[in-house]
C-alpha cells in the first residue's frame, strides 16, 4: 500500500507544501558542503593569518615560562598570570576562531536558505523504534550515505598520504629552525595540508549537493488527488464559490439600481429589455449606460423609473443592442451615437412639452 502511494506522488510540491516543509524544518542540507566549506575558511585563515596568531601564542607561553618558582608558587601571581595568559590567547586566536565561525554560519545557507524552526527539537520516539531502525540502514538513503562516507573515508585518506608523503621533509626540518621560523612555516604546512583536503571534500559535496535537492523534492512530491484537495482548501469549494458570486451580484445590482433615477431616459425592449442612460455633456462625451438587465431586473428598472418621472422609450433593436454592446458605466459606441441621439432628442422634447402644456411629441421608430 505503501509503495502504491508512493507511486502515485508524481506531482511536484506546490508552494504551500514547500511552505510547510520549511516550518517543520525540512530543507535540504549537505553535510559535505557545510564540512568543505568550513575547511576551506580554516585553510584560508590559517594561510592569511596563521604566522601572526602562532608568533601570539609563541610569546603567551613564553611569558608563562619565564615564572619563577616562587611567581609559580604564589596563588596570589599565579592565578592572574594564568587569567592573563587565557585572555592574550583568546585575543590571538578571535581572527580564525571569527573566521570558522562565520563560515559554519554561513555554509548550510548556500542551499535551503536561513530557516528557524523548534520542530525538530520536539521527541520523536518513533525513532526509538528499532524496527524502524534497522529499515533506515538499508533503505536507499542508507546505502547512499554509507557510499559517502567509504568514498569520503578513501578520498581524504589518499589525499592526507600524499601530502605527508610530500611534506614529510618539511616536517622533520622544523625541528632544525628557529623558533619564529618554525611556527610560521608550520602553520603554512597545516593551512596547506586543510586546503587541500577542503578541496578533496569539495569534490564530494559537488555530487552531494544535487542529490539533497532531488531527494527533498523527491519527498516533498503529491500526488494529484493531494494537489486538488489542496486547491479545494485554497480556493475554496465550488459552492462557496458560486454562493459568493452571487451575493457580489446582488451587491453590484443593487448599487446600479440605485443610480436608475439619475438616469435620463429607460430604452426597453419592452419587457425583456431595460437599459437606462444618463447624457451628461460637461462629465462625457457620450450618453453612459448606468443600468441595465433583463426579465425581473427590467421589470424592477422600469419601476424605478416610473416612480423617480425618468422616461420610458420603447426601442426593441436599440435596447437590444445597447445592453449586448455596453457595460454598465461605459459610454455607449460611435454606432450607436444617432440612435440614442432620436431617443434623447425625443425625451428633451417631452420634457419641455410637460413644461409648457402643449401636446407630447410623437415618439420615434427606432430601427
């Protein structure tokens, strides 16, 4: 059942899934990396600054030997003199220390970046299971490690022989030299010799580094049910969905309703089509559709209308055409222009034949 599911995680992880392996703590590390890099900022340190910090160290011992047996005695002397001696060989040793502990800082974060997380400091005792135990050791990820570790052990070997066996007179001269010399020339060897082996390991990490990235993708993957279980919960169900669309749309009709008594005139189809307009020649250069709709919505329009004194013109094509062709809140199409403008004229007309007692005008047939 297990090897079924893991058959079916085909998919790569999604963002939030991505997200969440962060907050657990699970990002891909390389140890290798981490161990190269470390050396190699040792290595560094010890070649820029490994005469001076030895020269440091050479004179703390030798102001410690320079005691007497009396100074050496003395709780009273020999106690700050130790404090003393601790404090200059700390001060010496800060630069590599400094430096070693910047790049332990610094190397997890060249792959998986800065991640702060106290998941995995929560007891897991299901690692205390030794079935368990022994499937981890020969599983593929154990078979891997193991080969890292062989293929690691034989590198560094081979490459810790051969520079001994390079530098093996070098070593035996130091005896011969000068004491400033000496320390100078011995921590040249040993920056040498952890350049060397940093690069070795590199050699390692160069191949490490993309199998963590491939094996924490690899476990991070979904199958395509999780995928769309996981968008459903994002997103939202249908239903919810649905359910909101409607009330914006409710929301939306109700606040276009609400602009139909500023309209100028209701073009209607005459029952299935309402569509009111407003012609404000200082905001516009042509008449604004400000509401429409159909069936219920043209009924509910024309309503309005007729209780806010807008007028009602019967023009089927022109009504049809106007609410296909505008949205609401847009200015109606060049198209349109000598249509609406008979509408309009008719109801200035209308207007002023209320005004002044006459008789209505005739109102216009619209194709």
């Amino acid at each position: 059942m297990a090897e079924h599911s893991a058959q079916e995680r085909t998919e790569s992880a999604t963002p939030k899934r991505l997200e969440e392996a962060r907050r657990e703590g699970r990002v891909p590390r390389s140890q290798e990396l981490t161990t190269s890099v470390v050396l190699l900022a040792a290595a560094s340190a010890l070649l820029l600054l490994g005469d001076g910090v030895g020269q440091s160290l050479a004179a703390v011992m030798r102001e410690g030997l320079e005691l007497t047996r009396t100074e050496a005695l003395d709780e009273s002397r020999l106690v700050p003199a130790l404090s003393a001696a601790l404090y200059h060989a700390g001060i010496a040793c800060l630069p590599v220390l400094g430096i070693v502990i910047l790049a332990v800082i610094a190397a997890p974060l060249t792959i998986g970046g800065w991640n702060v997380s106290g998941k995995p400091l929560v007891p897991d005792f299901k690692r205390l299971d030794p079935l368990a135990g022994f499937g981890r050791m020969f599983s593929l990820r154990g078979v891997v490690e193991l080969a890292k570790a062989l293929a690691k052990f034989a590198l560094v070997a081979t490459v810790a022989a051969l520079l001994l066996w390079r530098s093996a007179g070098e070593l035996l001269a130091l005896g011969g030299e000068a004491t400033g010399a000496a320390i100078g020339h011995a921590t040249q060897l040993v920056g040498t010799t952890l350049l060397a082996l940093a690069g070795a390991l590199l050699v390692i990490a160069a191949i490490d580094v993309p199998y963590q990235l491939w094996r924490h993708a690899s476990e991070l993957k979904m199958s395509r049910e999780e995928v769309r279980q996981e968008a459903k919960e994002s997103d939202g169900s249908p239903e919810v969905k649905g359910r909101i669309r409607q009330v914006q749309q409710a929301l939306a009709r109700g606040r276009m309703l609400q602009d139909v008594p500023t309209a100028d005139v209701i073009v209607t189809n005459p029952t299935h089509f309402a569509v009111a307009l407003r012609y404000d020649d200082k905001r516009a250069r042509a008449p604004v559709v400000v509401a429409k709709g159909t069936e219920l919505i043209a009924a509910r329009i024309r309503e309005i209308a007729g209780a806010h004194g807008v007028a009602i013109v019967e023009a089927p094509p022109l009504a049809r055409a106007l609410y296909r062709s505008v949205d609401v809140g847009r200015e109606i199409p060049a198209a349109l222009y000598a249509a609406v403008a008979q509408v309009l004229t008719y109801v200035y007309q209308l207007r002023a034949a209320r005004r002044s007692g006459t008789p209505p005008p005739t109102a216009p047939v619209i194709h």
